[in-house]
C-alpha cells in the first residue's frame, strides 16, 4: 500500500511551509481577482472586485494578529504587498 501524501508529492518539488509563502498566495489570488494576472485554470483575466477585496483583508488581518511576532523581512513583504493591493484595488474601483 502506498502513502497518499506521497502519491501526490511524488514526482514534484514543493517549497518549504513558510509565512512569505502564504503571503504570496493570497497576495497572487488577490492579484488574479483584480484581473492583473490570468486565472491558471483559463488562462485569462477575470475581474472579482469583492473576491479581491476579501483577500486583500485577509491579509490585513494577518497583519494585524501577527504584528510583533515576525521578522522584518517578512513584516515588509507583508507590508508591500498590502499597500501595492490596495493601491490596484482602487484604481480597480475607480474604473
């Protein structure tokens, strides 16, 4: 009998578990939601402005609950990465 988790990874190489990865998923999903990048799926732009809206808050809530607790190099990527969203978002809304 084969393990499933080893099923699925075999064969590719996944990054390590880390907070700057999971900032640059949700921040590349947001990104998708604004239209900026193209769906993976269809390969093209698909604009969700309430969908975007929640990911860029989501973010802002990681902020929030983990002020204090991270590097400066990842408090910064999260940072960045919250104001460069916001900032498309409104120009986004403006449209």
């Amino acid at each position: 009998m084969t393990d499933n988790k080893e099923e699925k990874t075999q064969g590719e190489q996944l990054p390590e578990a880390g907070f700057s990865e999971l900032v640059m998923m949700l921040a590349t999903g947001a990104w998708q939601q604004l239209g900026v990048m193209p769906n993976p799926i269809t390969q093209k732009e698909e604009k969700n402005l309430e969908m975007a809206k929640h990911m860029i808050d989501l973010l802002a809530l990681m902020e929030e609950k983990t002020k204090g607790n991270l590097s400066e190099t990842e408090a910064k990527l999260l940072s960045e990465a919250l104001y460069n969203l916001r900032m498309a978002y409104i120009e986004a809304v403006k449209k």
